[in-house]
C-alpha cells in the first residue's frame, strides 16, 4: 500500500509538471501570434503604400524601373536600394524575434524553430538572397519588364511553401497558383506594371492577417489553434 500510494503521488507531480508544461507552451504560442500578427501588420502597410504610390503617384516605381533601362547610374541606385530596403526589414524581423525569445526565456534558435520554422535564417535568408539576385540581374541586363512577373512568381511560391504567409490551405493554393498564372501571363504579354504583384502580396498579407486573428481568437476561449 505505501508503495502504491509513493508511485501514486510521483505520478501525481509527472501530471502536474505537464499541466505547467502544456500551459506554458499555450502561452508561448499567444505572444509568438501576436508577433506573427505584428508582422503581417506591417508587410500589410508597407504594401498597401506601395499599391498606392503605384496607383495614384506621375511617377510611380514601374516607370522609374523603365527609367533605368537607358540609365546605367539609376540601375545600380534602384538595386542597392531595394537591397537596403530588404536588409532593414530583415534586421527588424529578427531582432523582434530576439525579443519574443528573451520574453519567453528560450535561446533564439529554439524559438524560431518551435514559433516560425520558416523563417530559420539560413532557409529564409538563403532563399530571400537568391530571390533578390534574380531580380537585380533582371534590373542591370536593362529588362525592367521581368521584375513585375517575377515578384510575383516569388509570391506566388512564398504562398504555396508556407514560408511567409498564413493562408488556409485551400485560399492559400488558390491565391498561390492565381500568383503564378498572372505572373505568367506578364511574361508572355511583356507587362512589366508593379501594381499586379503589389496588390497579390498585400492580398496574401490581409489574408494572413485574418486567419492569424482567428487563431488568436480560438486561443483566447481555449479552442484547438
């Protein structure tokens, strides 16, 4: 009997350090959405500005892009600038991951494996590089008009990997292959306009945006994320 009620009692203390367990992960889970939803917040703006300087600006970027074709200068000065751009974006990215680590006492390694698998730096940055490669040698061999279909042809694979965006499956495929087929037809047709693959990445960002808050809001009544 007093063995029995001693494995009784260590069994007892095993369920309750997995309840501790189990709570904490739920918790670590909450902030790691949040910082996800942070994220998307801002890819969401930042694209949304851009549709609209696209869509409304005399000059907007698709034409300073046909500008470079006869400038050898601008070239180099639109592609250091989106480098700058992404390289800014990417420092922020992973020092608001530093953070949610810190908060949750986990090594950085570790939190982005558990909370974004995706963006583990040498996968994402690696994968983001080659991307930013192709686009800067489509920009200095003078064929502005490759840029447009191949943002979004990368959208478009973002979407269908996971690597970036939060889509349900079936909305996540759809938009996916919408990506490359009008990435596609730019190509054939020489359409070389931003707005199409801007206003694709700020779709695909108002959508990660509204299954994030869904799954927020499932955490928050304790219902399975």
């Amino acid at each position: 009997m007093e063995s029995n009620l001693t494995k009784a009692l260590e069994d007892l203390g095993e369920i309750r350090k997995a309840i501790a367990n189990v709570q904490q992960l739920t918790s670590r889970s909450a902030n790691a959405l949040r910082l996800e939803f942070v994220i998307h917040a801002v890819l969401t703006v930042l694209a949304g500005g851009f549709l609209i300087v696209e869509s409304t600006s005399e000059i907007s970027f698709t034409r300073v892009l046909y500008w470079s074709d006869g400038n050898h200068v601008l070239r180099w000065v639109i592609v250091a600038g989106v480098a700058a751009i992404l390289v800014a974006l990417c420092s922020a990215l992973y020092v608001a991951l530093w953070r949610g680590a810190r908060r949750t006492g986990e090594s950085f390694n570790d939190y982005v494996s558990r909370n974004f698998s995706p963006l583990r730096r040498a996968s994402f940055l690696s994968d983001l590089f080659i991307k930013f490669m192709v686009v800067a040698l489509m920009i200095l061999v003078q064929r502005p008009d490759n840029v447009a279909p191949l943002l979004l042809l990368f959208t478009g694979d973002y979407i269908l990997q996971g690597r970036l965006f939060v889509l349900p499956p079936k909305i996540g495929l759809a938009v996916g292959i919408l990506c490359l087929g009008l990435g596609t037809y730019q190509v054939l047709f020489m359409d070389g306009s931003l707005e199409v693959p801007f206003a694709a990445f700020l779709l695909a960002s108002v959508l990660s945006l509204f299954k994030i808050r869904n799954q927020l809001k499932a955490l928050s009544v304790g219902s399975p994320v």
